[in-house]
C-alpha cells in the first residue's frame, strides 16, 4: 500500500529524501533548474484563445489561475484540441472546461529528488513560491505564486548538461 511506499511518503512530504545511495542531483533543489516564467491563463480565456496563445508562444500546457492568485489546475494544448474535436467542449467555451484540476505543486527549496518522486507518476509539477501579503488593515497572509511548470524533460536536460561522470 502507499504508507508503506518511500516514494509516496516523500512526495506527500511525510519523509524527508535526504537518503544514501542516490544520484548526484537527488539533494539539489528545484530552483537550481532556472525554470523561465510561466505563462499564465485567466479562467475566462476562451478555448480557442488558449490554443491560439500556447500556439504562439510555443507553450504545450500552462497553468490556469485566478485573479486571486488561486491555481485552479493546468490546460494542455492536447487535451484542449482533444475535448473541443470530440465535442466535450465548445472554442467558445472558458478554458477550466478543459482544465486538470489534479496536478502536483512543489516548492523552490524542496529537492530534485521529490520532484523526480512526482514526476514518476505525474506528466508535469507546478513550482510554487509562498509569499506574504499585506492588505490594507495591515493584516498580513501567505499567497501562493506560480514560479513555473517542470516536466520530466527539463530535469532529464538538467541531469544531462550537469552530469558529475
């Protein structure tokens, strides 16, 4: 079962990956990839503009986020083509018709090693960066912020440009 799974325990975070006998880069943290800015979509974009956007941009998926800062899940170029050529959805249609809403967060200082845990079973993982905010009482709040989208392939070209062989 899962709780018995080293895997699962470190990208649930119940299990700290510092572990012997893993690769060079196991330890190194995620903002060591510079990852380049995301491109973010609104919830009220439109199937068609999110395809025509990643087209042009040369994007294959981005993330989907509310004006508040929630990340409300991922849109693919694929999945959106796919669901409006079934008939799923409409080019009309807002793009959370089509968005994922399961995917995988983890942080700048959490390690290539979880990443590589969660990349395992996932196609991509959103980097996150908590940051705190003030309103305008003085009250202050942590705010979560899209730092970018990595994907087995990044870490592979990573791994590969690094390698200590």
């Amino acid at each position: 079962s899962k709780f018995v799974s080293d895997k699962w325990m470190i990208k649930n975070g119940f299990l700290n990956d510092v572990q012997e006998n893993k690769p060079w880069w196991w330890n190194i943290k995620v903002q060591k990839l510079n990852l380049s800015a995301p491109l973010i979509l609104l919830p009220e974009v439109s199937c068609q503009k999110a395809i025509e956007i990643l087209q042009e941009k040369g994007y294959d998926q981005a993330p989907v986020v509310a004006e508040s800062g929630l990340i409300l899940g991922m849109v693919t170029l694929s999945n959106t083509l796919t669901s409006v050529l079934a008939g799923n959805a409409e080019f009309s249609d807002p793009v959370t018709k089509v968005t994922y809403d399961q995917f995988s967060k983890i942080g700048l200082e959490d390690s290539l090693g979880k990443l590589s845990c969660i990349l395992e079973n996932d196609p991509f993982a959103i980097v996150v960066h908590e940051q705190m905010q003030f309103n305008g009482n003085g009250s202050s709040f942590m705010k979560q912020m899209v730092f970018g989208v990595v994907t087995a392939t990044d870490l592979l070209i990573f791994v590969s440009r690094n390698d200590k062989k």
